[in-house]
C-alpha cells in the first residue's frame, strides 16, 4: 500500500507569541487560537489558529532562553519554521529515514498518536509526522480551535522552501514519506504542495494562502518573516 500524507500545520518561529499571534488574528480575521498541552514541558510555547479547510497557522516560541528554539530564532529571526503532516504510516516513514542517515529528535507518542520528527539539518525543516489514521480527524478537533466565519483564508495552497539542493531533498523526502514526488522540486501533502528553490534564490519561506470570499482585497505581502501570496 502506498503511504499518504496531508500537511496540516504550518509552523512559524517568532519571539512574541502574544503580539504576533494578535497581528495574524486581525490581518486575516482569525478564530481564538490553542495552546499545545506537550509543548510547555520542553520550554516552548504556541499558538495555533485553524483555517477552513482543515489547515492551521501555528506560531512556536521559546519560553525560556536555553531552549533549540531560541537558538534558532537568535542565527535567523522570526520566520518559517516547521510542518506538521499527518502520515499513514510515521512509524515506517522513521525507519526508511533512519536508513537515508537522517537524525530523528523526536519519537513518541502524543495524546495516544505516535509522532515523529526529522533533524531541520537533514530535511531542510523541522519536519513532524503525525501518525491519526483517519484522514478526517486531527488533534485539535473538538478542542475549540475553530474556524472563524469571518476568515480572510481558508487554505493552504503552498509552501516554497530554500534548500541547498532542491531535487536531492524532494528525493529524500519522496523516500521517506513513502510515495513519489508530484515534481523534481515539489512534494505533494494531500493538495498541499511544499516546493523546495535553491536558497539562492528564495532566501525565505513563501506561504500561498487560498482567499475567502471576504478576502479578495489581500494582496502579497511579508509577515512575521514570511512571504506570503494570496490565490
């Protein structure tokens, strides 16, 4: 069987999750927000706003200043910082990645799913998979995190990465997710596309974001260290 995966979270670093959340929940007339319950235990905090669709916006910050993120955000400044896709199978996608050499930090289970995550170094980005079977569900359904009516987006639509070498990462990645590439430099996440340019070239992430029908005035823009485009 070939393996699936469907991005569901993309994941910003910032210093101020309080203002910053603040600023994405007016610019794009986002819902209340939710704080991950696992995240506190390893010194970092967040914040994570749902989209229609079925996506989040999530922004991740250190809460104290000895934390990787911290680091992190020191060598860079606010900006794009992980994906969390939900997999079939994460426990075999471990496996075929621990054999390419790539380093797991971690691997574990969080409320009763097993989650595993990919060295930045190695993958390009913090890359988690989540382990929910059904393709409909998500960790945060039922929590409160719903979507606003009111919204600006709805979606995610893209994810454009810088990396050293585009094609290898996609390769690599292609391997581990267990199925192939859509493209030599895009991976598709259930309709989600991530695309890696040379770093070159793309310095920065860039977020395309799928307007509302109240959203038609958005037009591209940097945010948070993020490009984002509108479609």
């Amino acid at each position: 069987m070939t393996d699936w995966a469907l991005l569901r979270q993309v994941v910003l670093a910032t210093n101020d999750i309080t203002a910053d959340a603040r600023l994405l929940r007016e610019h794009y007339g986002l819902g209340a927000g939710f704080a991950d319950p696992e995240l506190a235990a390893i010194g970092m905090s967040d914040d994570t706003m749902a989209l229609a669709a079925g996506a989040y916006l999530e922004l991740v910050g250190p809460l104290t200043p000895d934390v990787s993120i911290a680091r992190w955000l020191a060598r860079r400044g606010p900006g794009g910082y992980a994906l969390s896709v939900q997999h079939s199978d994460p426990l075999a996608a471990r496996d075929r990645a621990l054999s390419l050499g790539v380093r797991v930090v971690a691997d574990q289970l969080v409320m009763g799913h097993p989650i595993v995550q990919f060295h930045p170094a190695d993958v390009g980005l913090l890359l988690e998979l989540d382990g929910i079977e059904d393709r409909d569900a998500w960790f945060w359904d039922g929590m409160g995190v719903d979507p606003s009516p009111h919204a600006l987006i709805d979606d995610v639509v893209a994810v454009d990465v810088p990396a050293q070498d585009p094609e290898a990462t996609v390769k690599q990645w292609s391997q581990i997710l267990g199925y192939d590439a859509a493209a030599p430099d895009t991976i598709d996440l259930g309709g989600r596309a991530v695309r890696f340019h040379p770093a070159a070239e793309l310095p920065r992430w860039t977020v395309t974001l799928l307007r509302s029908e109240r959203g038609a005035a958005l037009r591209d823009e940097s945010l948070l260290g993020v490009r984002f485009r509108y479609r």
